[in-house]
C-alpha cells in the first residue's frame, strides 16, 4: 500500500499563486531556479491554500448536520482544542487551543462538530479577538442555547520572531452570552477550563 496525501487544488488558483511565490522569492535575491527552491513556489501555493481553505466552508452547515434535540441543560465544555491560523496583518502563524462550553436549550450537537467550527475559522486570515468572537456567535445563532463560552490562548509568531521578539509572551481572549455572563457559571466554567480532570 502506498502513501498518497488526499488533497486537491484548483489548478487557476494554483498556478497564480505559484507564479507570485516565484516573483517573492526573486524579490528577496534568491535563486529560484537552484535545487532547494525549484518546487518552492508551488509548495506554497499549495500550503497557503490548505491554510486558507475555511474560506470554503460553512460552519452552520456543519453544526446543523449534527444538532439532536436532548432535555439536558447542563453545561458542555470541550477544552484544549488545538488550533492553527494565519495572523492577518503579517501572515505569520499563531497557535494555541480553544476552550469552549455552551449549556443546551433543547438541542445538543456532535462534539466534533465543535473543534471542526474552529477548523473553519481559523483556517482563514485572522486576528484572535475576531476568530474568537465568530466561534461564539455560530454556536449562539446557531444552537440558540442558553449560552455559549469560549476562550482561546495562542502564541503569535510575528510577536515572537519580529518585532518585539518575545517568544514566552501569550494572549487570551474571550467572549460569553447567555448564561455565561452570570458570573457563577463563567466562573465554574473556567474553574472546569483550569482543572486536571482524570
């Protein structure tokens, strides 16, 4: 059996980018035609495309796809989600993990459901307050429960090899409705996010 990546690509698209990857690498006094770089500009054509790709996705859909009706009413948390996205300003990455709880109002949904919605918004370019931000308000619009929680911790790779240069530095953001903005139930939700659970 061998090996084969399932990955597919538009061809135009493809082609573009692979021709403006070329021109940077000219740009920056390489040599785009030397051994190590000779596939580069269609490498990154494609990477970018896979960084990018939840331009094309709907994460309603996919929250609508596994939405049950369920009488429970207490909170559901899913916590350490790890994500990857393209800071916007510099197109550098950022990376962390996303905790996020909601309390159902008469439905529930897949749990996997809610790490892919993550997928979808941070595979576009983004700042963390917005990605943030559109994972509360799909859920909330969405599940319509009686509220949603997230809270995302991530690194920035253009404050860690740019700029400042601070590698250790981290920034938490985040966003409550509903319920949540009690706050003994944000509390016991971050209580929950703190905790070594077994």
């Amino acid at each position: 059996m061998t090996y084969r990546m399932d990955e597919s690509y538009d061809e135009k698209t493809t082609k573009a980018l692979k021709e403006q990857y070329a021109s940077i690498l000219d740009g920056v006094g390489e040599d785009k035609t030397r051994e190590g770089l000779e596939k580069t500009p269609e490498r990154a054509a494609k990477a970018i495309q896979f960084l990018t790709k939840g331009y094309n996705q709907d994460p309603v859909e996919i929250l609508k796809k596994a939405m049950f009706k369920e009488d429970y009413s207490e909170m559901v948390l899913v916590k350490n989600i790890e994500l990857y996205s393209m800071c916007e300003h510099h197109i550098l990455p950022f990376y962390g993990k996303a905790h996020i709880a909601y309390i159902p109002n008469g439905y529930i949904v897949g749990l996997s459901k809610i790490p892919r919605i993550v997928e979808v918004f941070s595979r576009r370019l983004q700042v963390q307050e917005r990605l943030t931000d559109q994972i509360l308000k799909c859920l909330d619009t969405t599940l319509k429960p009686l509220g949603v929680a997230v809270v995302i911790e991530a690194a920035h790779m253009c404050m860690m090899i740019r700029g400042v240069q601070k590698q250790n530095s981290s920034t938490t953001t985040s966003a409550f409705t509903g319920q949540f903005k009690n706050v003994e139930t944000r509390q016991e939700f971050l209580n929950l996010v703190g905790a070594n659970l077994k």
